[in-house]
C-alpha cells in the first residue's frame, strides 16, 4: 500500500509538471528535452504532446491509487492485470533509453539533459520500474 501511495504520488506530480507546461509554465522544460551535443532539441513537443503526456502519468497516478485500495473504485479486471505489468515496463524501458540520447545506456552524455538523465530522469524511471514489479509481485 505504501509503495501505491508513493508512486501515485510521483506521477501525479509529474502529470502536474507536463500540465504545468501546458498552461506556459517554463519550470524544467528545457532541461527535460534531449539535445544533440551542437544543442539541438532532438524533440520540439507541443502542448498538446505534454497534455497528453499528462493525462497518461496522471492516468498511471490514479491507477496506483487505486491499487492501494484507499478509495474503492472497481476497474475492469483486465485493466488490473494488464496495467499491473504494462505501466512498469514503461518505465523500466525508458531508464534502459534508445541507446543515443536517453536511459542509462545512452552515447550522448555530456549534455545538459545527458547529465540530468543520467542523475535523476532514468534513476527515477528505474525506480518508478522496480517499485511498480515489487507492487504487482506481491499482490
């Protein structure tokens, strides 16, 4: 149940930033974008990708939420199930990366978001990961 609780609540949170980017807030939204060693943006997202985005940490926050049983709610079983597994890998892939600009295993590293992916966005991704496998084994 802990693990639910603090998991919602990191990615709520997130969700929160992504929106926060919606509405024109600038708070780490540079720094999270990969850049090309020359400083190139490698992604020039629109609010409508950071909406979505959004919608889906936030989505990924309630389902954990839920899971930790504090509100009854009944989703589908299915949703159970599968999301149980489906949300984790999520996560654990995007810590692994793409092996260029992004994960723990990526080539680009001194950039600034080579330095802050490699110091807080693929350990938080790994440990969004690791927490949502250890929810879901011990059920």
């Amino acid at each position: 149940m802990i693990l639910s609780i603090l998991l919602s609540i990191i990615l709520i949170g997130l969700g929160l930033i992504h929106f926060n980017w919606v509405i024109g807030g600038k708070f780490g939204f540079a720094e999270s974008l990969p850049t090309k060693e020359s400083g190139e943006r490698v992604l020039n997202p629109k609010k409508i990708d950071s909406a979505i985005v959004g919608i889906g940490l936030t989505a990924f926050g309630i389902f954990y939420v839920l899971k930790s049983g504090i509100f009854e709610y009944n989703l589908p079983e299915w949703i159970m199930k599968y999301g149980s597994w489906i949300i984790p890998i999520i996560f654990l892939l995007r810590a692994i990366g793409e092996f260029k600009y992004v994960g723990f295993f990526k080539s680009i590293k001194k950039t600034d978001f080579g330095k802050l992916d490699t110091k807080i966005f693929s350990p938080l991704c790994l440990i969004i990961g690791i927490f949502g496998m250890i929810i879901q084994l011990m059920k």
